[in-house]
C-alpha cells in the first residue's frame, strides 16, 4: 500500500474544490484564510479537510502537504501576502 505522500495514488477522486482546498493548505493559506478566498465558511473548509483526509488516508495536515507535493499540485508556487 501507498504511504500518504506518494504520487501514485488517483487525485481524481478529489472534487475541484477539495482539490482548491487542498493546494491551498499545501501553500500555507489557514483555515479562516481560505475560507475568505473561496467565500465560504470556516466550517466548510474544516469538512472539506475532513473529506481529503479520509480520501486521501492522510491523518495531519503535515500529510496533506506532502501528498500535494508529491501530486505536483503546487507548481513552484508558495503563501504569498
């Protein structure tokens, strides 16, 4: 079985937004943060993280970026102000 941050695991079984979600944490972007970018709810971002999590079989948020990374989805880019 695949650890959490390899490549080799489908990133089709995100939705677009769990995917915009997910790079964005990757970036460094909080909770509050991309929640005000994407016009919704704190709430919302935290089930969205939940949902990638179980998805990705990711448990910290630590995982999470190293799957984004592992996946390509930064494309060079980091956090900026």
């Amino acid at each position: 079985m695949d650890g959490p941050g390899s490549a080799t695991r489908e990133l089709p079984v995100l939705t677009r937004r769990e995917r915009d979600v997910l790079v964005a944490l990757a970036r460094g972007y909080t909770n509050r943060e991309i929640a005000e970018r994407l016009h919704v709810s704190v709430k919302t971002i935290e089930t969205h993280r939940a949902k990638i999590a179980d998805k990705l079989d990711c448990k910290t948020r630590a995982e999470l970026v190293t799957y984004a990374i592992s996946a390509g989805l930064l494309g060079g880019l980091r956090k900026t102000k």
